[in-house]
C-alpha cells in the first residue's frame, strides 16, 4: 500500500512539473508574439486569477498560500 501512495506521489510531482513548464512556455510564447499563443492567453488567466483572489480578501490570501505550498513542494 506504501508503494502505491509512492506512485501517485510521484505521478502527481511529475505532472505539476510538466503544467508548471507549459505554463512558463506560453508566457513566454506570449511575450515573443505578443498575444496569445495556440488560442491561449496564459497571461490573461494568470492575471484574472489574481484579481480573483485579491478580490477574495483573507480567505484568497489563504487559498495563494496553499497553492504556494503545493507547487513549491
């Protein structure tokens, strides 16, 4: 059971970090050709979850820092 849990630890690690490059990838695609790229405003969803979130008050400072957390992991 041990080695299960390993497995969707590892699998959930590894995935994080593949989103967490197509997420650098398409700001910087989106720098180069200055707008969205493949139909994919990166930026745009990146800033309208922060707003979201400023707009949440504490409990959105509390949801940054779990994701915080989760990503820095």
């Amino acid at each position: 059971m041990d080695n299960a849990w390993r497995m969707i630890n590892d699998l959930v690690s590894n995935l994080t970090s593949v989103i967490i490059g197509l997420l650098g990838l398409g700001i910087v695609g989106a720098l180069a050709f200055g707008g969205p790229v493949l139909g994919l405003d990166v930026i745009g969803s990146i800033t309208e979850l922060v707003e979201t979130l400023a707009g949440m008050g504490v409990v959105g400072l509390l949801v940054l820092a779990i994701l915080y957390s989760v990503v820095n992991r």
